[in-house]
C-alpha cells in the first residue's frame, strides 16, 4: 500500500527507501542494557489517547512504522495501563519480517514484556494463551505470593525491584536475555521511568494532525522530568498529513548511556 512516506530530513536520505531511516539507524546497546527505543504517536495538541485508547491517533501509515518498530525488537515493552487499555496480544511478524530478523541472529518473534506492579492482568485474554509466545511479566518483589503463581503458569516473571520495578535492574534482567534492542510501546507511566532514569535512547515520535483527545500526554505529570534534549535525527512525512519523527539521545549517540 501506498502510503506517500517522504523523507524530509536529512534532505533526499533513505531515497525511495524511505523507511530504511528506520530500519538502518544505528542503535549500539551500552554495555549493561540494551537500546531503548519508544514510539508513541500523539496529536497536535500533545494528546496520546481519545476516551482513554489510541483509536484513531493512529492511521494505515503509522501502523505501518509501528510495525518496522516491532519487526526490529528483540523485545517489546510495555506497562500494564497499555495493556488492559489496547487488550493486547503477542506480537505477530511476517513472513518477509522473518529471515532479515534470522539474519541479525534474532528471534522469529519478539516477546511482550508487561511491567506491573499490582500483577492486574486478564490471564485469561489473548496475550497469555499461547505456549509457544509466553509474555514476560516484570514485576516486582513485593506481591502476592497466588497472584505470582498463578502468572507464573503463563508468563516467564522477571523480579526487578522490591515495590517498584527499577529500570536499570528491568533492562539488565533483558540484556542477560539477549536483548540488545527494546521497542517500548509507552505508555506515559512507562516511558516517565525511563526518562527519569535517563534510560530512553530513541524517541519516534508520530505527529497526528488532530487535536481534541484526553488531556493525556506523554509523560505523566509526576515526577517532573529533569529538563533533556534530544537530537533530531529523521524527519518523514506520509499518509494524511503525519510527520514521523526521530530523535535520538545525544548520550546514546556518543556510546555513554
Ligand atoms: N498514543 C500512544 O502512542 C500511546 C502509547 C501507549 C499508551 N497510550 C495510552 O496511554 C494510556 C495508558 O496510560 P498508563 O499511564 O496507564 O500506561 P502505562 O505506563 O502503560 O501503565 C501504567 C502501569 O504500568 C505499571 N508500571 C509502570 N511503571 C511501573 C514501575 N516502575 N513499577 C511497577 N509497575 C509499573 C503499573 O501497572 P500496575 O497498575 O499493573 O501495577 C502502572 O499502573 C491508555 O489510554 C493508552 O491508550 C498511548
């Protein structure tokens, strides 16, 4: 399908491959945690949700990133409040999605990885039935011992913190996994932790020309962030009008994250 991508900037990059400003980029895990990318699509006016879901923020052309974003993880993050919101699944790759993941040695599927806290999740839905696509479940010490258990039966549970899950023990428990690149799929909760602990290397950002949505935005509104700058890397436009935008850490780029 047709979706008009146009690389902006830098000017002509990614020539008729435009999306190759994705897939190509260099994203070098540090030593002690893998990459970690977020992608969020928000409207005009910083909203991130309409009645409390993505709905239509999102479009054909930014499914189609938010798809190259997955097919590249080695895993996808994301927090509770996403989960029981979007009723998630695992995720699916195609075909064609399958062997350039075989070739960078990675698994056919990535897994979801959940952080909760409280453990509130429908074990019964669609994310926890399949055997062979067991999410992870990060959690943290302090839980009820049933609860525990009873995820335990359809998830492999990581422990990473006593009350709250710690970004750097939650990324590390990943990296000794293997994984060397995280797409964090948010939501606001998630992505504050990773930002608070300077831990977000990679920002795609999908400008949606609506506003009008929840007053929710990005972050959450505790705790306030330290003031970051990001670089922006790529700029692409495509489908109705959405600007897809890349920025990276300036800390990640010199290898000092
Ligand atoms: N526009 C977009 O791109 C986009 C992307 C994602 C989400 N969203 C929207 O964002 C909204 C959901 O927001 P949200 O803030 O609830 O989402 P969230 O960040 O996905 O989930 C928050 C939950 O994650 C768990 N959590 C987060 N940090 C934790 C930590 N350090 N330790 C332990 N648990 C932690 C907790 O789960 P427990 O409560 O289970 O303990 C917490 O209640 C929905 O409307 C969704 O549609 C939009």
């Amino acid at each position: 399908m047709d979706h008009r991508f146009v690389g902006l900037l830098p000017p002509g990059a990614g020539g008729d491959d435009v999306l190759s400003l994705y897939r190509d980029a260099a994203r070098p895990a540090p030593p002690d945690r893998p990459w970690v990318l977020a992608n969020f699509v928000a409207g005009l006016d910083g909203s991130i949700a309409l009645d409390g879901r993505v709905g239509s923020l999102t479009s054909a052309a930014d499914q189609v990133v938010f798809t190259l974003l997955r097919e590249l993880a080695d895993v996808v993050l994301v927090g509770a409040g996403t989960v029981r919101a979007e009723r998630y699944g695992p995720v699916s790759i195609d075909d064609a999605a399958r062997e350039p993941r075989a070739e960078r040695g990675q698994e056919p599927v990535p897994p979801v990885a959940v952080v909760t806290r409280s453990l509130q999740l429908d074990l019964s839905g669609q994310l926890f039935r399949d055997p062979d696509r067991r999410p992870i479940i990060i959690t943290v010490e302090r839980t009820d011992d049933a609860a525990r258990r009873r995820v335990g039966e359809v998830a492999d549970v990581l422990v990473a913190g006593e009350t709250v899950v710690e970004p750097a023990r939650a990324l590390a428990a990943l990296a000794d996994r293997g994984m060397r690149l995280v797409t964090c799929e948010g939501g606001p909760s998630l992505i504050t932790m990773l930002l608070g602990a300077g831990m977000l290397d990679e920002l795609c950002l999908t400008l949606t020309p609506l506003v009008g949505g929840d007053p929710v935005r990005l972050v959450s509104d505790a705790p306030r962030l330290p003031l970051t700058r990001f670089d922006l890397a790529s700029v692409v436009s495509g489908g109705r009008d959405e600007l897809f935008l890349r920025y990276v850490s300036p800390r990640a780029e010199d290898g000092g994250a």
